[in-house]
C-alpha cells in the first residue's frame, strides 16, 4: 500500500500503522491476554487473603496511575539542571517536586539535608551509600540478618559470603541478645572498639522495638564512623511520627518507598549538608561532603537513566505521607499490631521481646513445637501470608523458628482491632492444624515430607475449610489501588 501524504508530513504505510495500531493502542485485557489474566488472578489473590507480610502494602490508586505513567518513557541520566539527554523539563520539574516532598515529609531544613530520589530500590540505595563512603574492603557493621537485619547490611556464612557487601566489603554484624531479643548494645560497642567501622548501620527488617539511635551515634562517634539509617521499613512510621526520627542522629538516611511508607518500589537517601564538626582546637569547622559523593555513587556510579515513573509515583505518595489521614493509618498500623500481639499472646503464643513498638512482631513457635517453615506453609494454604523468620537464639537458618507478621497492609484495607482480634484466631487455627499434621508423623520428618502430609485428602479438606472462611471474611474489605488490575 502507498504512502499516504498530509501537508509535508509522510505518514507510514496503511498497512503498517492499521497492524502497528493493534499493537500500541489496544487494553492489556485482548492485547495479552495471557499476562491480562495472571495479573487479574494476583489482585484476586491479594483482595482475598491476609495480607501480613510486614513489607508489603497496598499502594494507592493515584501513586499506581503515576507509576502507569508516560514517565516510563523519558530518558534523563543525571540530575535536574544538568542532564544527559534533551527534553527534561518535566522530568526535572518532576524530580525537584519530589526531593521537595521528601524533604518535608520528614521535616527536614534543605540548608542541612539533601536527597537523592533515583535509587532503583533499597538494595541499590544501600549500596550507593557504601560505594560513595566506605573504600573498597573498607569496614561496615550492620544487625546481623538472622537477627533481624537486612541482607544488603551485609550477611556470610561460614563457608560462604552471601552478600555483595560481604564480598566487596568487610562487614562484621552485631546481635541481639538471644535471651531478651533486644539489640545487644554494649557488644555492638566493644565490638566497634576492636573493628574500627566506617560505617554503622542502624536498621532492621525484623525487629518490633525502637532502635536507641542516641546510643548507636556515640558508639559511632567514638569510632570516627558514619551512622546511616536504614528505615527501609519504618520510613511510613517515621514520616507520621509515630516512632523516633533516625533524622536527628543520622549522617545518612536510607529507605525504601513501598513498605510503610505505601508508595511505589523504589529507594531514597538522604544525607546532611553544612557544618559535620567544629575542631575543638582550630575553632574550625569541618564540612559535610557527602552531596556529592552521594549523588555521584548513584549516577554515573551504579545506575544509568531514573526509573521517572517511580519517582512520579514516590512523589505521590510522599504527598499522601503529609496529611493527617495518613497519621492516622499509621498510629492505626501501630495499634493493630499491638493488638496482634497481645491477642496470640493470650493464645498461648511466645512473641520476641514481649511485644511491638512498631508494625510487626516476631512470633517464636519453639514453646509451640513448630516452626516457621511449616506453620508458613499452612498459612499459606489457608491464604495467610507471612514469612518464616530466624528467632534470637536460634541455632541453625536453615530451620527458622519464628513467623513474622505486620499489619501495614491490612491496616490500609480498613482492618481494626477486632478485626485483628480475628486475625489472631485463622492464626491460632492454621498453627493448631500443623500441630496436628506434624504428630501424625514423625518427629523426624523432614520438611518436603511435611508438605507432602498436606495433600492428603483428609488435611486438603480440613486446609480448604479454612482457606474459605480466612477469604470470607477478608473479601468483605475494599482493596486500595487502580479500578481492574
Ligand atoms: C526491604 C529492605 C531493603 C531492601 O529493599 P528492596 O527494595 O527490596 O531492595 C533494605 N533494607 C531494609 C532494612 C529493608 O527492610
């Protein structure tokens, strides 16, 4: 078929544009179907279950709509004012809204704090960090993960470094006591005394108390080191104020966007401008630098062009993160999650450290005779969705003894206390049924023989049971995010 001309414009071929069109123009819905219908399977997934897995939330309709956005198509390496490519006016409109929102989320003064809003995720924001700050090989401490760290804090084994900033880094974790579950302080400080770090870490993925940031800044102090704030699952709670700032004793804060925080996935760092120190005997003062350490660890260090419709969609929800509504979900996160805990606790149930300050708990299954591998699996059969988790004091990673739970994602369903309370009780039964699933066997037996038990018709039955009533009553919830998918 001929071109067909309009003025001096040559526009493609019939042809090519009428199967172009198809391609371009039409709905997932009949444009792939095959991927139309899994995504459609997943929000049914997510609409019928509980949702408890402590990192995950249900993000809002508009930060979805921006992250659909046709920011996906921008290219913009570098930063707003000085980039790479033409055609950023938005895009830099965009990015500067962004920092702005970030910095008033957390109120914080722009003459003393800065932030990058580029990092892909939170494990790309940690490791920006340590590439800008700390030399290769140079030394990192971090909560070890079986104690309720994050991999990206750096994380071996005996045999083998499991984590990049093992292998790239000399990292050397600090615990928590094995008897209370609390962060054991005054090891982490003689321990600093001994490893002279560069950098200390103060974060946590499980962990229901308040990290003592006061502490862990004169720990850092007395060593010459940077503490860095990693609130990845916190930075919801932060910005509500309902548990303390890490802004006040932190040279650098690290987080993800899409836990408390209920925004789209990616990862920010902030980081603090102006004066680090005065010398005692100069009078002098000594300048932060890390603004552009920072930014240039980011870009053109690790990553190449910003994931624009995700920082669109971190925008969005920094905005939501400013108003008392979303205060008032958050004291409501902190709330259930506390009802959580006293609920399995009148249940029988051992929860570490007696309880939460936060969003999560960490339930130790060992007075129970179980563990978090077969109770997860249970739960999961049943629509409960949670993660195994190793307990302070555990002996071996392989065999988990605790379950994790939060309450960020149901609390965005509209669930309050009693519908915690009820919460507790699918928990109680999924437990008492792998209690009884496991002393119709071996004690000895292993996992996958555990899991094979599960199909037998009887248990499939009484597990189908279960699953009905557990997505009865959490399909009566409305489900926050975009109309269809
Ligand atoms: C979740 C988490 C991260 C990593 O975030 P990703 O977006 O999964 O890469 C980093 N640190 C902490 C403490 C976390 O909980």
């Amino acid at each position: 078929m001929a071109n067909s001309t309009q003025g001096d414009r040559v526009l493609p071929s019939a042809a090519l544009w009428a199967s172009h069109k198809n391609m371009v123009m039409e709905p997932l819905e009949s444009n792939d179907p095959e991927v139309h219908n899994i995504i459609k399977k997943e929000k049914q997934r997510q609409r019928l279950g509980l949702e408890l897995i402590a990192s995950e939330n249900f993000a809002s309709r508009a930060v979805l709509e921006a992250l659909g956005s046709c920011m996906n198509n921008k290219y913009s390496e570098g930063y707003p004012g000085q980039r790479y490519y033409g055609g950023t006016e938005f895009i830099d409109e965009l990015e500067r809204l962004c920092q702005k929102r970030a910095l008033q989320a957390y109120q914080l003064d722009p003459q003393k704090w800065g932030v990058n809003v580029q990092p892909y995720s939170g494990t790309p924001a940690n490791f920006a960090v340590y590439t800008a700050l700390v030399e290769p090989h140079g030394r990192i401490m971090g909560l070890d993960l079986p104690d309720g760290g994050h991999l990206t804090h750096g994380f071996m084994t005996e045999k083998k470094k499991i984590s990049a900033t093992s292998v790239f880094f000399e990292s050397m974790p600090y615990k928590v006591n094995p008897k209370t579950g609390y962060i054991d302080y005054d090891q982490l400080e003689a321990n600093a005394q001994l490893f002279h770090p560069k950098l200390i870490i103060a974060g946590v993925s499980c962990y229901s108390r308040n990290l003592d940031y006061a502490r862990m800044r004169k720990i850092a102090d007395s060593n010459s080191a940077y503490l860095m704030a990693d609130m990845a699952h916190i930075s919801g709670l932060v910005a509500a104020g309902v548990v303390p700032s890490p802004f006040d004793y932190c040279d650098i804060v690290s987080t993800t966007t899409h836990k408390t925080l209920r925004g789209c996935r990616s990862g920010m760092i902030f980081y603090r401008k102006g004066t680090r120190s005065v010398d005692p005997k100069t009078g002098k003062e000594v300048l932060y630098n890390l603004e552009s350490l920072i930014n240039q660890a980011v870009f053109p260090g690790l990553q190449g062009g910003p994931h624009n419709h995700a920082i669109a969609g971190v925008a969005v929800a920094l905005q939501q993160a400013m108003t008392p509504e979303f205060k008032a979900y958050q004291q409501q996160v902190v709330m259930n999650c506390k009802v959580l805990s006293t609920a399995l606790i009148e249940l029988g149930y051992d929860i570490v450290t007696g309880g939460t300050d936060n969003h999560l708990i960490l339930v130790d299954l060992r007075s129970k005779g179980t563990d978090g591998s077969r109770a997860e699996r249970v739960l999961e059969l049943c629509s409960i969705a949670c993660n195994k988790n190793t307990c302070p004091g555990d002996v071996s990673a392989l065999r988990p003894s605790g379950l994790r739970f939060g309450t960020p994602a149901l609390t965005s369903r509209g669930f309050l206390q009693d519908d915690f309370r009820m919460v507790a009780q699918y928990i109680h039964k999924g437990i008492e049924l792998t209690l009884r699933v496991q002393k119709d066997m071996s004690p000895k037996a292993t996992l996958k023989e555990f899991k094979e038990k599960l199909e037998e018709e009887k248990y499939r039955r009484e597990l189908k049971v279960l699953k009905e009533e557990v997505e009865a009553f959490a399909g009566t919830f409305p489900l926050p995010g975009l109309p269809v998918l």
